[in-house]
C-alpha cells in the first residue's frame, strides 16, 4: 500500500507497536561519493562536522607521522579485549570507520531538521542550573555539544562510548562543561559515577548492536544513574522499511535476517515502552513517519542516503549469515544493481521509516537528597 501522508504521528500513553544476497567481498571499503557530498553541504549550511581521533591519526599517517595510513574506512580501535563476558559485548551490525563517524555526525542534524520540538525533551536545561547529563553511545559527540554549548550553565555533559577513537580530535577545543569517557554501559557505571546523579540520560539509535537483553540491562544501568525526578530518554528507528518495492524489501530482510542471526532485535523501536522499569511516572510515547526519497523533499533525500549507507555497511553481517545458512553469493555489480533499483521504487512505492521515542521519569523522593558528580572524569 502507498502511503502519502509521512507527517503523521502517534502520541499515547501505551506502547506504540504492531503485533506484529550478499556480495563475494566485504563492501565496508565502499565510499559513498553521496554521503560525502552531504556532509560538503551541510557543511555549506552551517551544520558541523567535527574531525574524529581516527581521523586524525589518519591525517598524522599522510604527513609521515606514521609508516602507513590506516584506510579511508577502516574499523575503529579493536573493543574485542574490553569484555570479559560475551554478555557484555555490543554487537554491532554495520562496520565502523570514518564514513561511519560522518554519518553518525550528519544523522545528528537530520533528527534535529526532521523532528525540531517534536520530540523535545521534557527538561527546561535552563532550569537545572548545575545539572548534570549523560549521552550514551556519544559516538562523534555532536549532541553533547550542542547541548553544552546552548546550556553552558550545566555544569556536566558527559558522553560515554565504548570507542573512544569516535570521540572529538582532541585538538578541538570543546566546552568546559562537557567530557567524554570510554565506557561500556552493559558493565555498569560502578566507580565511574554515584547512583542517582544524573537530571537527564539520554540513549538512541542502538538497536542494532545490543540484543534486547542488553537493551534492557543498558536502560536499568542508566535508571540507577538517574537523580529522583530525572528522566530516561529513549528513540530508536524500526529497522523495516515501509510500503517498500520488492527490491527494497528484499535488501531490507537481508538486513533484519542478518539482525536476527546476531541476536539483534531489528524492529525494538517498536517496544521501547515496555523496557522503561517498573514504577516509572510521567510517560510519554511517540512516533513519527518519515519519507525516504526525492517524493519527501529534501529530508526524504537525507534520509535515503542514511538508509543505503546502512545497507552497504551491513553487507559484512549479510555475507556471514548468508554464508552459514549455504546461500549463493551475489558479485558486487549485482548488489550494486539493487541498490540502484531500490533507489528508484522508493519513489513509485513512497516508501517511509517510522521512529520512536520514549521518555519516562523517575518518580521523585522528596526526602532524599540526590549526590553530584564530583569526580572529574579524564577527557578523551
């Protein structure tokens, strides 16, 4: 069916939810000239795009720094010996490099161009002089930032990631109020922060690399974090595209099979209400539509761009889960082909993502007296 209004949303105090090929050679080398001719644009129009600590490491390797330069997309630093526990080990589906590290950067913007108020958060940052916020999976850090840099009176911003080679190049001057530490949520924040003292933590776009468990053990970590009367802020994209072509789709299951055989919940934005605990007050659900395609205007055209990075950077997972189940191999030009006919049916089918978001507060204890954060993390 071909839906033709994408501005439509859903509030509700329930969870908002239905009931219901791969290439001869890894495609994570593969550099989008699109997505690099967005982050140019965005560029133009203001929006930053700040250099990452890979990134420089890379520019130290072209000017002999080092014997040779890592390559253009090659992973980030190596997190296998972070864990002790598989169960404390994200499962990442796309490859990560520095194309990874522009997209995440530029999806940043998108969501604050695509969702403006929308999607605002309950706290007036004004308000809570002192305040301290965390950001999980910070990545590049943009959010933090911009947070700091709008709210200077906070006294903390801090981001945490398990990579710090995704944090700022440290040569950038960041504000005073805002940190970044190399942290892996599932473990815990035991020694790193006091229990109850952060006003607000926010958490997205990680569906595709905890599996539910470690979606729910991450959201109960972060609500022990949270002050009495703060809030948890949650907003995940359905990984299924709807109303899509048969290419589409197909490239699109290829994707949510590849979720599944890692463990990975591709459609958890679905259920995102149901992982805020128990006893929590002051919910609030929604979800938006958004168009993928030239037919949605320019954020349309955003979007498409960030949905087929995603379909090239996952074709490594798709490679090893076809592999396993004795699927053909398909030649990269044959992938290359779909992508260009998937292109083309998002515009006859008006194909369109649906997000979800979710905020929930802690309930208040008006005896008790919430600890500050008094140690001072180590920037990265």
């Amino acid at each position: 069916m071909r839906r033709n209004n994408t501005s439509s949303s859903s509030s509700t105090s329930t969870t908002n939810a239905d009931t219901n090929a791969t290439c001869s050679k890894p495609q994570s080398h593969y550099r989008s000239p699109r997505i690099a001719a967005m982050i140019s644009k965005a560029a133009r129009h203001g929006l930053k795009r700040l250099h990452t600590a890979h990134e420089q490491r890379r520019r130290h390797s072209d000017e002999g720094v080092h014997s040779s330069p890592p390559p253009l997309d090659s992973p980030l630093s190596d997190i296998s010996d972070m864990y002790s526990v598989d169960n404390y080990k994200p499962l990442y589906l796309m490859t990560m490099g520095e194309e990874e590290a522009d997209r995440i950067q530029l999806k940043n913007d998108l969501v604050k161009l695509a969702f403006g108020g929308e999607f605002s958060l309950p706290i007036d940052f004004n308000e809570i002089k002192g305040g301290c916020v965390l950001d999980i999976g910070c990545g590049p850090g943009d959010w933090c930032l911009n947070l700091a840099e709008e709210f200077p009176d906070l006294q903390q911003v801090i981001g945490v990631d398990i990579v710090d080679d995704m944090f700022p190049d440290p040569s950038y001057s960041v504000p005073s109020n805002c940190q970044f530490m190399t942290l892996n949520v599932l473990n815990g924040f035991h020694g790193s922060f006091p229990l109850e003292s952060f006003d607000c933590i926010h958490f997205r776009f990680m569906s595709l690399a905890f599996t539910h468990d470690q979606y729910l053990t991450a959201v109960q970590n972060c609500w022990d974090l949270l002050k009495p009367g703060g809030y948890i802020v949650l907003m995940e994209m359905d990984t299924k595209v709807s109303s899509p072509g048969p290419t589409t789709e197909k490239l699109n299951q290829d994707v949510m099979d590849a979720a599944h055989n890692r463990g990975l919940s591709p459609r958890l934005a679905q259920e995102l209400g149901t992982l805020i605990p128990k006893g929590a007050v002051n919910r609030y659900e929604k979800y938006r539509s958004l168009p993928i395609g030239l037919w949605g205007g320019r954020l349309g055209v955003l979007f498409r761009e960030d949905l087929f990075h995603g379909l090239i950077h996952t074709q490594v997972a798709i490679n090893e889960f076809n592999a396993s189940q004795g699927k053909p191999v398909l030649e990269p030009h044959v992938f290359e082909n779909q992508l260009e006919m998937a292109r083309r049916e998002v515009e006859q089918y008006h194909s369109y993502s649906n997000f979800h978001f979710v905020v929930a507060q802690k309930p208040s204890l008006p005896s008790s007296s919430s600890p500050s954060i008094n140690n001072t993390p180590s920037q990265r």
